[in-house]
C-alpha cells in the first residue's frame, strides 16, 4: 500500500517514519486485514497533508487498495 502511495503524485510522500506510524494505528485498531474502512480510517497517519489525503479519498483509495491486494496475494 505504502508502495503505491509512493509513487502516487503527493505532496508529501509517506516515509518510513508515517509507514511505522500507519502499522502502529492499524494494529492500536486491531485491523486483521487491509480494507477499504481501516484505510480510509488511518490514511490521515500516512499523509501529512489534508489536500493528499481528500485527493488519495476522492480518486485513488479502491484502487490503491486493488492494487495492494495483488501485490501481497
């Protein structure tokens, strides 16, 4: 996931400090599995900026999250 928000056009791309923050917040959260409700609810942990992350929401996060899926699969 972090992959290919990374290659994404950000403003600010997630380093491996947001990276280390983002699993932090999915584990405090207990998610088991990646899905659309646990990204979209600790994006903000990934992206520092509030333009990324409405843009990442509004155009990019299903198919961020296809994406990751395949890669992991």
């Amino acid at each position: 996931m972090v992959q290919a928000l990374r290659r994404d056009d950000l403003f600010k791309r997630p380093g491996v400090a947001e990276t280390l923050d983002w699993a932090l917040a999915l584990s405090a959260l207990g998610a088991v599995e990646l899905d659309l409700d646990a990204l979209n609810g600790t994006l903000g942990v990934l992206l520092k900026y509030e333009e990324d992350v409405r843009r990442v929401r509004e155009t990019a996060l299903p198919k961020l999250l296809e994406e990751a899926a395949a890669s992991a699969g």
